[in-house]
C-alpha cells in the first residue's frame, strides 16, 4: 500500500511478541502490525500505511474517506498493487 488507507480493526492477535489485527478496509481484510497503537481496540478505525497502523480516526471520516476512494477507484487498485506486489 502507497496511501494510508482507513480500515477498521476486526480482530487483533499476537505473532512472536507483535501485536498484529486484521483490519477490514471496506471488504478488503489485510493482516497489518499494530504495534504503534497500543490502545487501539476491535471495533476502531485506524489509518494503515505500507502494513502498518499509524493513527486511530473516527468513524465519520474512515468511511468518508473510504466512499471518496471507492468513486476516484483508488482503493481496489491500491489493493491490486498490493497483491501483484506480494506475488511478485
């Protein structure tokens, strides 16, 4: 991922010492750390940046910004990128 895209936390778990969550970006659930946000919960929004959570958000303004990628198409091919780039 290029852009810090809005997600919301659907479960949050442990890998080897690091906290890790799934995080569901408007049907697209990614697996990203967690680790810079401690207190961030199942059920917040966080913004994501190359796999990372960086900052927590509201609700209001995650699924604006969402709506807003969805109509430039920017979230699937962010997300396209991201797949070609993993399989690479």
């Amino acid at each position: 991922m290029c852009l810090g895209i809005p997600g919301r936390v659907i479960a949050i778990h442990d890998v080897d010492g690091v906290r890790m969550g799934k995080v569901d970006f408007d049907g697209i659930v990614k697996e990203v750390c967690l680790s810079y946000l401690p207190d961030i919960q199942v059920g917040d929004y966080t913004i994501v940046h190359v796999g990372f959570a960086i900052t927590q958000l509201d609700e209001q303004s995650a699924k604006e910004t969402l709506a807003l990628f969805h109509e430039l198409g920017i979230l699937e091919e962010e997300f396209r990128q991201d797949d070609e780039e993993a399989t690479a």
